[in-house]
C-alpha cells in the first residue's frame, strides 16, 4: 500500500470543513473520507444539559471516542482502512464546475501523488492532544460567531443513530458555542476563538481556515492545498 497520510478536517460546526472535506475526497483519486459523526453514541446515551434539559451532540462525551481512537491507531499500523459505523452523513453536492473539478484534481496530483489520504471530518478533533498526535496533517477550519449562528440555524436537521436531530431554540447559543469555546479556546490567542490560532497550535502542527462569508468553495479547497502542501 502507499504511504498512508490521516487529514485531520476539523472545526466547529458550520465552519465548512464537511463539504471541503467532501471536496478534498473527491478530488484526490486515492483517498476515503470519514466522518466522527458516524462515531456518534447511540441516541440514547446521550449527555443531557442540565440547563435546557436537552441532549448535548456537541460535547466530547456524546462521540465514542475510546473506538475512534483505536480505529485511528488501527490505521497507523496498516490496518484497515473501513470501519463499521454506518454513515450518517449525506454526502453534498460538490458546488464546483467541470473546469474547477480538472484544474484543483491536477493541482492535488502535484501535491500528492502516491500517497493514500484518510480525510477525516469532525467538530471534534482537536481538542485532545493524544488524538492530534496520530493526525499526519491538521486543517482547523473556523470562522466568528456571528457567521457560524447563521450557518448552523438554517440548517433543517441532522441524522442520528437512531432517528433525526432538530435543534431546539437557543442551542446553538446555549451549547454549541460554549462547547467549542470550552474545548478549543487553548489554540487561540489569549483563549479568544475568535481570534487567530497561538504557538501551541503552530507546534502542534495544526493550520488555520478561516472560512469568512462569502468564501467560495474554490477558495477554501485552494488553501487547504496550500496547508497540505506545506
């Protein structure tokens, strides 16, 4: 097999890391995607919010991390590359034209062209620093608070496990936010994740999106080439 190089796709949600991620999969010819989604607990073990009452989907406790780690160390010692969580995910339609599709797939060609990708897509793969360590390469994508609300409510749902996930007024506000905040401020400046990312991100390998309105799929898969190139 090729040398296997795992692509951390993180972020918080709504940042845009998904459909790059999707993006990034389709363009280069050998690789697979996978989603944390899929390591999702069952529905119904599920924190619960003590302050709204509701199920929490956007704390470390909510995902199978102990399986996702071991499928992850299962790859870096050339195991396989499937894992047995069906997908959750719906995959996006690419929003880029043929010419597009042709000038970015000879670009990643160039970048690598023997190599194996495992795109990894999650709003959770950075804040434990065991799980960064088995990464070969680490896009953070993000963007303000203000842009990701507006994103994340205009979405219709999400499917689980075990049925679909509508959020309830004020989740993304009330858990959401606080939650990415809580977990990844440690990599920005003066912990301000709306600020830019600080040293220990740089030593940690780990390379800043920033996914702004307005930003064109073209635009974020160019820089995260760039990113990967490095």
């Amino acid at each position: 097999m090729p040398d296997l190089v795992i692509v951390a796709v993180g972020g918080p949600s709504s940042s845009g890391k998904s459909t790059c991620a999707n993006a990034l999969h389709c363009l280069f010819a050998n690789s697979i995607l996978v989603h944390l989604d899929d390591f999702y607990f069952p529905d119904s073990k599920i924190p619960i919010d003590n302050n709204l009452n509701v199920q929490n989907w956007d704390c470390p406790e909510a995902i199978d991390f102990d399986k996702f780690y071991r499928y992850l160390k299962n790859l870096k010692s050339g195991g396989s590359l499937e894992h047995d969580a069906p997908s959750l995910e719906i995959d996006p339609h690419l929003k880029l034209t043929t010419d597009e599709i042709s000038s970015l797939k000879q670009k990643c060609a160039a970048i690598m062209p023997h190599e194996t990708l495992v795109f990894i897509d999650g709003f959770m793969l950075f804040h434990d620093k065991k799980l960064i360590s088995l990464y070969d390469k680490k896009l953070f994508f993000h963007a303000s608070y203000e842009t990701l609300k507006t994103r994340r409510e205009s979405r219709q749902g999400y499917n689980t496990a075990e049925g679909f996930w509508v959020d309830p007024p004020h989740y993304f506000e009330r858990i959401v936010w606080p939650e990415y905040v809580r977990t990844h401020s440690y990599l920005f400046e003066n912990g301000d994740v709306n600020s830019s990312l600080n040293e220990t991100a740089a030593k940690l390998g780990v390379k800043s999106i920033r996914n702004n309105e307005g930003t064109t799929l073209k635009n974020l898969v160019e820089v995260a080439l760039e990113k990967l190139r490095d």
